[in-house]
C-alpha cells in the first residue's frame, strides 16, 4: 500500500504564502494522476489543481492565478504553491496521486 506524506501546511495571514508538499513512501507504477484536493468544515472535499498525462494542469476557477501545482513523476513528489491566500482557503489540503491519498495537512489563513 503506497502511503503519501503531505507537509508544509500551518497558519498565515491572508495574502501570505505557503508551499505544500507530497511524497510517495513508495514507487507508483504508471503514475498517471496527480492532484490536490481540500475540505473545509462542514463542506465536500473539492478539486483544487491536478496534473494529468504528466503535463497538463487544471485549476479550480477559485485559485487560479494564485496556486501554482508542479510534480516530478520520477521523484514521485507533488508541490503546491499557494500565493496571496485568503481566508476561504482555509482547509485540510490532501493529496492523490492515482488512486492514493495522503493523510491531509492544515491550512489556515487568518489575521
């Protein structure tokens, strides 16, 4: 079973930066998929950005120009780069990579 660690989540203020990162305890064969998701309270686990045919991107209308998502399929590691944050983008961010997903890591976004 393929375990991903997520980290680098934490409290910012709004408009601050952070940068979440995902990696695979283990090879993952035909790494097709790459994505992240969050989940605020009290609402469904949404697509924030993904990486699919190991190249083309995609980003939720509410982030795009402000996340950047990049992956390294032989390393097996997934990045996030979250600019000008705003407190709606407080969440549990989770990682996926095919069919496997991390444990999530906490962001706030709070003055």
């Amino acid at each position: 079973q393929v375990q991903l660690v997520e980290s680098g989540g934490g409290l910012v203020q709004p408009g601050g930066s952070l940068r979440l990162s995902c990696a695979a305890s283990r090879t993952i064969f035909s790494l097709r998929y790459m994505g992240w998701y969050r989940q605020a309270p009290g609402k469904q686990r949404e697509l924030v950005a993904e990486i699919t045919g190991g190249s083309r991107t995609n980003y939720a209308d509410s982030v795009k120009g402000r996340f950047t998502i990049s992956g390294d399929n032989v390393k097996q590691t997934l990045y996030l780069q979250m600019n000008s944050l705003k407190p709606e983008d407080t969440a549990v961010y989770f990682c996926k990579m095919n069919w496997s997903w991390g444990q999530g890591t906490q962001v706030t976004v709070s003055s």
